[in-house]
C-alpha cells in the first residue's frame, strides 16, 4: 500500500499522519443500496478501491453501480437476517474480488410504530434480525477472510440511538443498536491481536429514506439542516486512510443542531 501528502498533528511538531493511498484495496459494504451504504460505496470507489455491493433490492443496487466507473463497483444480492445468505455474500466476494481490506456493516431498518406501547413482536423480531443479528453474522463469516491476512478494517455503522436510548428511534431500533455498539466494542477487543480494527460509527440524523419510515417523516428544512449521507462517506473514507497502528473504537457525529444530552 503506497503513501501520500503528509497532514501535521499539531504546530511544531515532528510527527505526522501519513494519508494512506486505497488505491487497489478491496471493500464490502453491507447495506450499499441506498443512503449511507451507497455514499461510502461511491466515496471509496473514487478513492480508487474496488468495491462490493450487497442488499435486498437488485435495483437499487445496479443504480449505485452505475454512477461509479465502469468495474470499480460489484453487486450481490443479500439478505442479512438469513446466515445462509451471508455466508455466500462472503464466498462470492472472495471469489470475485479476492483479500478482503474493508467491511462496512451499513444495512438497517426501522419501523413507524416504533414506540412500547406500539411495537409489535413481530417488527421487534426483524429489527433485531437485521440490525443486530445480521451485523453479528457479517463479522462471523467475514472476519476469516481477515484474520488470515493478519490486518483489516471494519465499520459498523450504528446510530447515536446506540448512545442514547431517546424515543425518536423507538424501543426495538434502540435496543437493536445498542446491541450492535457492545457487538463492535466486544469483538474489537478480541480481534486487535489479530491485527483488524473494529470502528463504531455512530451518526446522528442523516437525510436518509430510513427516515420516511418515522412516524412524522421530517420536513425539507429540517432535512436541510441534517447530516447527508455524503458526510458519512466521506468519514468512512478518512478512517479507511488511516495506518493500520491507529485504531478508532467509537466515532459519534451528529448535525450541529440536533442535541446530544
């Protein structure tokens, strides 16, 4: 992996932060339909990485595909609940794309009727089967293809519900994501000897189409206001360019406006 432009830590300083050069890497990003998941995957195909697209929706994702250079993005079909499908999203992108640098676990969901009184067991069972489990399964069959190369990036992309349990994002989306922060702490501890790095990323509102899915989908100025789905691409390429001895745990962002108390 070669290296580029030199970023000074701090005034008068001799040491330096070298801006990894992501050209030839490979990524997977779970999730890379639509919203965060396709910006990372189109930010980092820019950056010169080959990337895999996965999700439910074949459409969707020959639309991201589509606005990269021709090759730069793959896609497979996915369903995260199903450890079956995960397991050959994980065997085809090895097969296809080879080493595994970078996994992006970006797929989630919520629901409109999100509050306890209003949960249905049945919504709670799919929040949890898709943003807690299914992360869960993408580090089960993924890290292997990690672990023999002895290095390798991961970013769960979580939410500030996995910090703060507030009612916008309802019982089962809280508890869905809090699980998905210990997933990421727990198993970052255990994988740092193996040389892979675990980063947590935990955006706040984000002008996503998640948010139709809010009780009260937000007006377009709020949506003015609030993080886009670029911002988080671009951050996702900033912690991929950083060298393999510096390890992010936790990253929490939010829109200057929205309250973090």
């Amino acid at each position: 992996m070669g290296w580029r432009k030199d970023v000074v830590l701090a005034a008068g300083s001799h040491y330096v932060l070298r801006d990894m050069n992501l050209t030839g890497q490979n990524a997977l990003v779970v999730g890379g339909g639509t919203g965060m998941g396709a910006a990372i995957a189109l930010a980092l195909a820019k950056e010169g990485v080959r990337v895999g697209i996965a999700g439910r929706r074949k459409d969707k994702l020959a639309d991201v595909a589509a606005q990269a250079d021709a090759g730069m993005i793959r896609t497979h079909e996915v369903d995260v609940a199903s450890r079956a499908s995960v397991q050959k999203l994980f065997e085809w992108f090895d097969g296809e794309l080879g080493r595994l640098h970078l996994l992006v676990n970006s797929a989630g969901i919520n629901v409109p009727r999100r509050s306890t009184a209003e949960l249905s067991p049945e919504d709670w069972d799919r929040l949890m089967a898709i943003n807690a489990s299914g992360a869960f399964y993408c580090l089960h069959y993924g890290l292997p293809y990690m672990r023999k190369h002895g290095e390798g990036l991961v970013i769960n992309i979580c939410s500030t519900s996995g910090k703060r349990a507030a009612p916008l994002g309802g019982i089962g989306y809280n508890a869905s994501k809090f699980a998905m922060a210990a997933l990421g702490t727990s198993a970052g501890e255990e994988e740092r000897q193996n040389g892979i790095r675990i980063t947590t990323l935990f955006p706040g509102e984000v002008d996503t189409p998640i948010m139709e899915c809010r009780p009260t989908p937000p007006t377009a100025e709020h949506r003015a206001k609030i993080l886009k789905a670029e911002d988080i691409g671009a951050l996702v390429v900033a912690l991929a360019k950083l060298p393999a001895r510096l390890h992010v745990p936790e990253l929490i962002v939010k829109p200057l406006g929205q309250s973090f108390i």
